[in-house]
C-alpha cells in the first residue's frame, strides 16, 4: 500500500510530514499523516483540525493510534490529524496565508492557494484509498458543547452510501446526532455547505459524518475519551476490528438547527447548559451593563442546547448559543442499521 509515496506493508506502522511547499521565510508547510496496516481492506481514514484551532479530535485519533495493534487490525486506518497547520499555528479556524475556510475548498486545486492546494493534495489520496471517512470539528474558541455526529443526505451520493455514513454517525453513540438533507430547498443553516471534506467524500461515495467535539483552542479530556471510543465504535461497525461495538441507547436525531444571537451588546449571563432542553418562553441569556439589565432572551420555539457561549462579552449579532429546533428520539435497534 502507497500513502503518500510512502509504503507500508501489513503489521507494520507508518508516520512521517508530506510537504506542500514553502512560506516566505523558506521554512516548509507540511502536514502530518500516521497509518497502521492489518489486513488490505477496508481503509478508514480519520480526518482533522480543516479549522487549525480544533484540537480535541486530532488528540483522540494521536491516543487511539497508538493503542491498537497491526496484527488485530483487520483493514488499514489512516490518519491525518492536522489538516490546516497554518491555521494551527495561528491558534485560529483559518490562516492568514489566503483567509479561506479550508473546508469549502474540497477537492481542492492543486494550482490554487495554500488551502485549495493543501486540499488537493488530502483529497486525491482520500479519493484513491479510503473506503470510509470520519472528520472532526469542534465549535468555535466561545463555546461549550455536547459532542454530536452530523451525517448528510447528499445529492449525487448513492443510498447505500447515505446509510452507511449514517449507521457510522449512530454508532460513534454519543447522544445528539444530527441528519441533515441537502437535498431539501429549506437547508438549515446559512452559508456555503458545499466544498466540505464530507460532503466532497459523499459525493465520490465515500461514506463521511463529521464529529462534533465539544470547544476549540483546547483540550476536553472528557471527550476525547467519548471520541476514542467512538472511533473503536466504528471500527467495530465497520469490521476493522474484531468484536462488538459499545451499541448506543436512545438517540436524539436533530432534522433542523439554529444559531441564537445577541440583539444587544454588554455582558451575558447565560441561564441554560449544553445539552438542556428549553421551552418556548424561557429565558436563554440576560444581557447587563453597569446599571441595569440590557436584554432579556426567551425562547421562541422548543430548543435542544448544542452549544452556549461561555464567555461574556457580547456585542450586538453574537453568536449565544446553537440549538437544535425539530428533533425525536430513537433507539439504534429500531432503526435497522444493523
Ligand atoms: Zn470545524
């Protein structure tokens, strides 16, 4: 097997940096990658830190990786936990090399910029090698959050495609996971979605979800062991490994999502916690100065927390808190994804 024009042969280990070039000052930008090689197939590749300050999922990848063993691993796992080293560097979602968001840059232009380069380079050995992706995120830096799944049903991408990144999606088992269909004219959220490794990896039928963990720009170790085992999880699912995955319990499944936002600036004090659920009418954050109350936020629909802002300087527009609006919950064994 040739990962990035390395070879690695079954039993063995491989790790090393891939280069893509230079900065100014004629240090070289390069991205690590790890692998770890059982048996031929399948190859799940675990993806990482698009955004350069999301830092608990390249740690839980790092802790796992070293913890398995070649002879008991049936496939190949690949891992390239740092994707956007400038960003990193920067301590920052993007970098100041091209201020793009390397994650709608996928698959990448191997004449671009750095991040449409860097995306290249990931994407075409993605494309050639991996038979199954997990990608992960956190929030921003100003959060708090309930780790999450999101899978996405992706126009282009076949059935058997859908379902498989979607038992994937269940099967890491942490309890909110959110479904979301693209191929619907009311997509929740604002903004450029296509471009993203997963959905980029969908459309070549390459089953991806993304996993959610927690903050940025610094380290749960709570979740990284909810991801670590989340991870073993879907190598369970996927026959990497031998044995049976941990199998969820009841599951929320999040259809429709929102960011809150400030109308006020001044100091907030948030009166709900990740992971709460919320009624239409309660109160979501006060907002003071120095001589009175500013603002009062209330719900105006039923609310699922994801996310809260955990810092309290809020100018009018913030971001507060990210919240789930339409969900149900559901039991894995229910759900055929067996
Ligand atoms: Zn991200």
């Amino acid at each position: 097997l040739e990962i990035f024009g390395f070879s690695l042969k079954p039993g063995e280990r491989l790790y090393n940096y891939v280069s893509i070039g230079e900065l100014a000052c004629f240090s070289e930008i390069k991205f690590p990658f790890l692998a770890i090689r059982g048996g031929d197939a399948p190859v799940l590749w675990l993806t990482g830190a698009v955004h350069g300050d999301e830092l608990n999922g390249l740690w839980a990848m790092r802790r796992l990786f070293w913890e398995l063993d070649p002879h008991k691993l049936r496939g190949t796992l690949i891992v390239t936990p740092l994707l956007n080293p400038m960003a990193f560097l920067a301590h920052n979602k993007i970098s100041n090399l091209d201020y793009l968001d390397m994650d709608q840059q996928f698959p990448g232009n191997p004449a671009g910029l750095y991040s449409e380069r860097m995306a290249s380079v990931i994407f075409s050995e993605m494309k050639r090698l991996a038979n199954y992706v997990i990608d992960f995120h956190t929030m921003n830096h100003d959060s708090r959050a309930v780790p999450y799944t999101v899978s996405k049903i992706v126009p282009g991408a076949s059935t058997e495609t859908v379902k498989k990144a979607y038992g994937m999606a269940r099967i890491f088992g942490v309890y909110p996971n959110c479904r979301l269909d693209l191929s619907k004219s009311t997509s929740e959220l604002p903004g450029t979605t296509s471009g993203s490794i997963d959905i980029t990896c969908m459309k070549n039928n390459i089953p991806c979800f993304m996993a959610e963990l927690g903050g940025g720009g610094r380290w749960d170790e709570e979740i990284i062991n909810i991801a670590r085992q989340g991870i073993i999880n879907v190598m369970t699912y996927l026959e990497l490994l031998d044995g049976k995955p941990q199998y969820p319990s009841k599951q929320l499944l999040i259809s429709n999502r929102c960011f809150l936002r400030c109308n006020h600036g001044g100091l907030a004090r948030m009166a709900v916690e990740p992971g709460n659920f919320i009624k239409k009418g309660d109160l979501l954050a006060t907002i003071y100065n120095f001589w009175e109350e500013v603002d009062h936020l209330y719900a105006q629909r039923d609310h699922f927390i994801i996310g809260a802002c955990f810092q309290p300087v809020v100018s009018t527009g913030d971001r507060i808190a990210f919240v789930g609006n339409e969900w149900h919950e559901s039991d894995w064994r229910s759900d055929g994804l067996e």
